[in-house]
C-alpha cells in the first residue's frame, strides 16, 4: 500500500530533472504532505533542516517544504520585510537547494508584493538621491497620494476626507504612514501598512552632555521625553526646552542624526520598475527551485481613492493577472494569500479565477469540531471545496495566527451572508483559546479604534489545551480534509506557546508565541515521543498511499462522530473519529484487503 513515490530518499528520474509543471493541471504539485518552517526553525539553518528530514525518523514523510522567507535577506517582521530576494547566506546556500532538488522536495516560496524594507536597495536610492532617484515612484509617498483630498494635521501629515477616511481598511491604528528623514534634510511621510519600528539611541545623550545642553540627568529626562515624541511622531519643535542650552533646531538635527528605523514601505505598482523588480525576483525565485508561489499581501497592492485598499476592484484583478502570467512564464503555480470573511466570498471569486486558494478557514473549524462534538461546520466547508472543485493548501498552525476573522459572516449591500461559524461561536472559541494562554491581534480604524477581531496567536497545540490526543484527532482530521495539507513544524513537535518570546518581542511580538526555534538535539528528543510518532506515520501515510488522489466520500453520521473515505480504484483510506471521546482509527484497503494504520 505505501508505495513511496514523492519519499524524501527514494528518488526517480522525474525530480531530477527539470521538467516543466503542467500549470493547467496542478494535481502533482497539490499531492503529498508540505513541511512549513523558517530556515532556521529545525537546527541553525537549512543544511540541518534538510540533515533531520533524511534522517530515518522523517523519511517519506514530506514531498514540500515551504520556506518562510528569512530565506532572503531581511530586516523586520521575521522575513516579511524584504531587503532583497539574495540568498541568506547565514542560512542558506547553493548547496542546500541542490540537495534539496536531488532529494526531490518540491519548493514554495513568498514574494512579499505589497511592501520593500527600507534597507531595500530601491529605497536608499531614494532616501540617497530624492526626486532625482530613479525609485521616485517606487514607493508611495503618502501626502502626494492624497494631496487636495484632505488636511493636514500637526504632524504634517494629510489625513484624508472623512468620505474616504471611512473607506480605508487599516491594519494597526492610525494611518498607515512612516515618517522619513531624507539625506537632503527633509521628512516625508510614506505609505506604511503593515510593520514600522523607530528607536532613538541612548547616545544621543553623550551628545547632548557634550554640547553642554545640560546635566546627566536633565540630559536623561530629555531623552525620554525625545523617545516618546519620536514614537508618537509628535512636533519637537514642541518640547519644552526651558533650562536647556539648545535650540530646536539644534535638536532637531542631532535627534535626526541618533534616530533609527526601520519599516515595510508599501511600493507603488503603477511604477514601472515595481515590475521590473517583480520579473527579475521570479526569475530568482525559479532559479531556486520554487514551483508554487505564495503572493503575500497581495490584494493591498492596489491604491485608489474612495476604495478600501483592500482588493479593490478590478485592479486588484488586473494586477492579479498580469503576476499570474509573469509566474507561469518562470513555470510557477501562484497561490494568492488573502484573509477577508467568509460571508464575503472573496475565496469563491479568487478560485473562480482559476487560482488556488488558502484554507484559512480550516483551523478554527477543527479547534470548533473537537471542543463541541460538532462536524456539521466543518463537513459544509469540506463538501463545498469538494462540489466547487477548489484547489486548496490547508493547515493547522502557521507562521500567522489562528483565523478567526475568516470564519464570520459579512454584511453586503443590505444583505447579511453567514459565515461558517456564528458570531457567538467564534466568540467562544476566541475566549477558548485566550484562556489557554493565546492571545488577541485585532484590526483597527483610523482613530485607533477596534473594528474587529482578526486572529488569535497561539500553537496549535496549545490552543487544544496540550492535549495529545486532541491534537492527533486534529492532524488526522487535516490529513483527510481535501487539499495540500501544511504541516507547521512547530505543530508536529506538540510545540507549546512561548509567552517569554513573544514579551521580548515587543508591542507587536505577539505572532513570536509560535515561532519557537528547536535545535537539532531538541527536535531528536521530541522525535522520541508518542505523540510526534504517530503523527509522522500518519503524515507518511497521506504523503505516500495512492488512495489520498482519488475521491474524498463523507458517508452520514450524527454530528459528534466523523466518517471519511478516500477512494482511487481498489485503494482506500478510511478515517473514523468519536467527537465524543477523540477516539480514532485509520484504516487503508487494498484489493478488499483493510490494514491499521493508527
């Protein structure tokens, strides 16, 4: 029955050369089991990544791996913050991929559209050079965007008319800028969605003593009230300088000259460079040996006034296109990323268009099922991909949190669609995970209010209380949902929120809960344990038994017990689960013949 095509060690001729996908039908790359993790998640980089996954305990057991992209050089947000698409050489090199290649894993890898560090070659250019850079209209600056559509406010920052404020989806409160010191000796502020992090150096105050400005501890009191002005990106030509041998001008240059920051500038994709930048990375990217090709942040990329700048229409679609045939000019599949409810129906529209689409919805659905004895939620969900033919990835835990904004409803033009929970389920499950040491990231509006929840950061396993058996139940469920199941590595080894990391990680560390490294010495001890063991030989087994390309049956029982078969002429796998009591079997047949599996 385990008849080992797409094994890590067995290899055949097929994925050692280099054979084109057939990109209209992306069935082989949709089969197998994907591993998820940073380079340096399983041991310090990917050569012992690739060292644990030959080893005799993983063998077979994963045919992808999906690289979150500290695989590039990268300065913020754990990888998300691209410098440039280089090999990170701590981490990773030539080599690695090739032996990656030779052992016929299949790779996916991001490119982070909506947004460039501003260590990026493009914006130093333009922090070097201004209006004679030629990255002027690479990134957006922010006042000229919205320039005769609003007014200034005592930052100088445009804050847009109320008839467009209220349209605007944020992401963090505020609006959504960075203040930035060009070379020339001015401050511009640039569109800024996602992450910005501004520090002001302890050394500014040894200035401030040299200059004679005043005492240490005046000195000191000064550069706290400076720090908290710079994070507030308050006026200091406002700071009350009575007692102090400085002018503000004269601390406005040295404060520019101590201010550090760092930040994911949103790029201007009506630029033709930003184009050209994109074709020159999937070019790398194919180089590397990537087949699908995550688009992160996509549907921000396209700015309009008036829309939410969040997949407006249609030019997200036109941009969503022309990425597409870019991608399959290099032989790469593309898997938009996006999160918006379900009542929205965004993932009907993306699929429609041909696309694969991300389960989010899968995680907070299996958390629902095993805590309520419930199958009906997540039965809908998986007789919907079935009917509709949806190409999906799913997963359990990832780099990201746990969804629960996907799960809800959506009101539209008058109308309410329901989401695949109710609002008081998320509730419960939200306030479930939260007492088992989660925590909250919400969205916000542009006066800094709440608007809703958006997902809640936890392990996976920490989220079903560290209960083995629950997460077992979990796994197996995910390995018999349709789609390409991801597997987080973090998961797999029952992985426990880390509160430490995540508090020294700051105001917007909360995601670092689940991001614990393991070294080589810790992953073979966790590999010792039952409840990795029989995850991985369940894994094995979807990765392996022919039976998983067949069709998924889900055979009628009473809503806390669970029944799927999968069926490819006289093979079959057959999972049976007691909500009740989290117990479970897997079976496989072949020729009439059943076997255990667990």
């Amino acid at each position: 029955m385990l008849s080992g095509h797409g094994a890590l060690v067995c290899l055949s001729s097929s994925f050692m050369s280099e054979s084109l996908i057939d990109l209209t039908n992306p069935n082989e790359l949709l089969s197998g089991v994907m591993l998820n993790a940073y380079p340096d998640s399983m041991g310090a980089n990917v050569k012992d990544l690739v060292s644990i996954l030959e080893g005799s305990s993983m063998a077979h057991a994963f045919s992808q791996l999906y690289l979150l992209p500290t695989f590039f050089n990268s300065d913020l947000d754990r990888g998300f913050s691209i410098i440039d698409y280089d090999l990170n050489q701590d981490l990773v090199n030539r080599r690695d991929l090739d032996q990656l290649k030779q052992a016929g894993i299949t790779l996916k890898l991001d490119i982070v559209l909506n947004h460039l560090s501003v260590a990026s070659p493009q914006f130093k250019d333009l922090l070097r050079h201004g209006a004679k850079s030629k990255f002027k209209d690479f990134f957006i600056d922010w006042n000229v965007f919205w320039e005769g559509k609003g007014s200034k406010d005592h930052r100088g920052v445009i804050v847009p008319e109320q008839r467009y404020l209220d349209h605007l989806f944020m992401r963090k409160p505020g609006l959504p800028v960075l203040k930035v010191p060009f070379d020339q000796g001015d401050d511009r502020y640039y569109w800024n969605t996602f992450y910005q992090q501004v520090s002001l150096s302890p050394s500014i105050i040894d200035d401030l003593k040299q200059r004679r400005a005043a005492n240490h501890d005046l000195c000191t009191r000064l550069f706290n009230d400076l720090t908290q002005a710079v994070l507030g990106h308050e006026d200091l030509t406002k700071i009350d300088l009575t007692g102090y041998a400085i002018n503000h001008d004269a601390l406005v240059s040295l404060v520019r000259k101590h201010v550090s920051f760092l930040g994911q500038m949103d790029v201007n994709a009506q630029s033709p460079e930003v184009w050209v930048f994109y074709q020159d990375t999937l070019n790398k990217l194919q180089e590397y040996g990537c087949k699908i090709l995550r688009l992160d942040a996509f549907a921000y990329l396209h700015k309009e006034m008036g829309q939410t700048n969040f997949f407006n229409k249609p030019g997200t679609w036109h941009y969503l296109d022309r990425l597409k045939t870019m991608a399959e000019q290099n032989n790469l599949w593309v898997l938009p990323e996006i999160h918006a409810e379900y009542g929205q129906h965004l993932h009907d529209q993306v699929a429609a268009q041909g696309y694969g689409i991300y389960d989010f919805f899968l995680p907070g659905l299996v958390i629902h099922t095993i805590e309520n004895a419930d199958h009906t939620p997540l039965l809908k969900w998986a007789t919907e991909i079935i009917d509709k033919k949806f190409k999906v990835v799913n997963m359990l835990g990832c780099h990201d949190g746990i969804p629960v904004l996907d799960l809800k409803g959506k009101e539209i033009d008058g109308h309410f669609h329901k989401g695949l929970l109710s609002d008081p389920q998320i509730d419960r499950l939200v306030d479930l995970i939260l007492t088992r040491g989660g925590r909250i990231k919400n969205l916000f509006g542009p006066d800094g209010s709440k608007i809703s929840y958006y997902q809640v950061n936890a392990t996976y396993y920490s989220a079903l209380g560290a209960d083995d058996q629950k997460l077992l139940l979990a796994r197996a469920i995910q390995l018999f949902m349709p789609g390409l199941p991801q597997i987080w590595y973090l998961d797999l080894f029952a992985g426990e929120n880390d509160h430490q990391a995540a508090d020294r990680a700051g105001k917007e560390g909360h995601k670092e809960i689940n991001r614990t490294n393991l070294s080589v010495a810790e992953i073979n001890k966790r590999l010792e344990t039952e409840v990795v063991q029989k995850q991985l030989k369940m894994i094995r087994f979807r990765n392996t038994a022919n039976a998983f390309k067949g069709v998924l049956e889900l055979p009628s029982t009473y809503h806390n017990t669970l029944h799927m078969i999968w069926r490819n002429g006289d093979e079959c796998a057959e999972f049976k689960a007691d909500l009740l009591t989290h117990a479970f079997t897997i079976k496989s047949s072949e020729n009439g013949r059943f076997q255990d599996i667990v």
